[in-house]
C-alpha cells in the first residue's frame, strides 16, 4: 500500500518566512519604542529630581528676602543691571544662612545670588553653562577689617560694587556653587501686587514708584528654566549647548505667566536654527522647561 508523503511548497515556505519577517520587525519595533519610552522616563525623572530641591531652595531665598528700602537689591531692570540678555542674574540680601568668613561675628544676612556660569575660562569646567548659587554670609558691621569681608552693605552702596561678578555671567567666583547642574536657562520677571507683570520691580503708575524701594510693589519673582539631563549633555559640545539656550527667547514686556514657556517649547519643538536643527531630536525632545512663581513675604504695613 503507497502512503503519501506531504511537503511545505516553496509557496507555504515564502509565505511562512515572510510572517516570521514581519513578526521580528514588529516586536524589534515594540521593544525600540519601550527603550525609547524608558529612556524619556528616565531623562524626565532625572530633571525634575532635581528641579524641586532647586526651586524649593529659591523659594525659601526669596521668601526671606530683606525688604528694606535702605538695602540693594540686584536684578532686571534696576539701574546698573544692563538689558540682561540671554541668561539672567539677580542678587539680593536674605535672611538665611550662608557661607560665613572664618572670623567675626555673624550676622542674620546673606548675600544670595544665581546665574547661568559663561566664562570661557571656565569652559571645561563643571560650572560652565550650569546655574549656580552665592550664598555668602554676612558680618556684623563694625566686625570686619574690610566691605569686602562681607559686612552688610546699606544704600547707597550697591551689590553689584562690592560684590562685582554678581553683574556678569562672564565670570568665575569661588564664593558660587553649583545648584542647578542641568539648568542651562535662567530668565524671570516679576509679578507685581496690582497683578501686572514686569521686567521692572517696581510699578511706574504709582506716584514717586521709580526704583525697587525694599519691593514694596512685587508680590513674586517668576522663574523659568530650561534643563538638559546628564546623559544628553555629554554628547553636545559647549558651543551646541550655548546655540540652544541662544535659541530660547528672553520674556518680553506685555506677556502674562505661561507666554515664556510657550515660546521656549515652541522653538524646542520647530527648530529655525540650522544647528540646532542638526542635533539629534532623541536629545532635543529630553530639554525640559520649567516655571514657578517664588513669593515674596508681604511688606510690613
């Protein structure tokens, strides 16, 4: 008796290898877009770990801030401050605790300051395009042999003059710390207490109102910031992290909360600039941009 014997065709063949193509290719692709997915998690958990602590620490600056008319305060729009294009400084005396001289009596201020480090002196060093703070606490006056000591500075001595590298983002101070390592971008603004926003702290519709006058007339500075994660700054040159942030707009006058953001991600999102047109969107797409209002304490009435 003949038995027969089946056989795959070439056909049933073809077809079988074309499923098992398509197949790998669909699970290649799952498990390419969960990596990717992993990734963005990650680079995200990254930043706004330590986006918090950042924020809360300048929350607590601000919130202590010395609102006294007979005290400095450097910052956009005051005299002295130039048009602060590009990354943004400001400086002020707060009542929390700094890095104090070796000797004499310490005294309840500090002088606190933060700015986005772009000294060329400083491009390879860690600090460069990174925000950094200046706590640098202050003497009783009357306890220290010279203004530069760090004795608390009434008007009209200003920040800026005993204190120079508070007024430029050029410069490189022992006395500054890195506290934002991510942080590549730093523009604010102010809230003003009728509501308004401003690029002065101050309200120029109030009668004698031309100068910040302890901030009697700011209920809050706004913050925004722009962030890059470790693992995607190691792979851009200080040049290419420098044509980003060069692409992120200053706020301009007019403009409510939420308008400087929108335009940060917009420009993130639709890149004009051809070299940044140029870097990968795996590590464009892992920018983060970030806003808080940081109040002031209410001025004693």
């Amino acid at each position: 008796m003949r038995h027969l014997i089946r056989a795959f065709t070439l056909v049933e063949i073809l077809i079988a290898i074309s499923l098992l193509g398509v197949l790998t290719l669909l699970l290649s692709r799952l498990f390419n877009s969960a990596a990717s997915a992993t990734s963005m998690s990650g680079k995200r958990m990254e930043s706004e770990g330590q986006i918090r602590p950042l924020f809360d620490r300048m929350a607590t600056d601000v919130a202590q801030m010395a609102k006294r008319a007979d005290l400095d305060f450097y910052g956009k729009g005051t005299p002295g401050s130039g048009a602060m294009t590009g990354n943004d400084r400001i400086a002020f005396f707060s009542m929390v605790p700094g890095d104090y001289p070796s000797t004499g009596s310490e005294s309840p201020f500090s002088v606190i300051a933060y700015k986005v480090n772009s000294s060329e002196a400083a491009a390879n060093s860690a600090v460069y395009t990174r925000l950094q703070r200046m706590a640098r606490g202050l003497l009783m006056n009357g306890d220290s042999s010279s203004i530069n000591d760090g004795p608390i500075a009434f008007m009209p001595v200003n920040i800026s003059t005993v204190w120079a590298t508070v007024s430029t983002n050029a410069a490189t101070d022992s006395k500054y710390e890195v506290a934002g390592p991510q942080v590549f971008r730093f523009e604010y603004y102010y809230l003003l207490t009728n509501g308004n926003v401003s690029t002065t702290p101050w309200d120029p519709l109030l009668p004698g109102h031309t100068g910040p006058a302890g901030m009697r007339d700011v209920a809050a500075i706004v913050a925004a910031v722009a962030t890059l994660d470790s693992r995607s700054r190691v792979l851009l040159t200080n040049s290419q992290v420098a044509t980003i942030s060069g692409t992120l707009v200053d706020y301009a006058p007019g403009n409510g909360p939420g308008w400087l953001l929108t335009q940060w991600q917009n420009a993130l999102n639709a890149p004009t600039n051809a070299s940044v047109q140029a870097i990968p969107r795996s590590i464009i797409a892992g920018i983060r941009v970030y806003e808080r209002h940081f109040y002031l304490a209410p001025t004693p009435q």
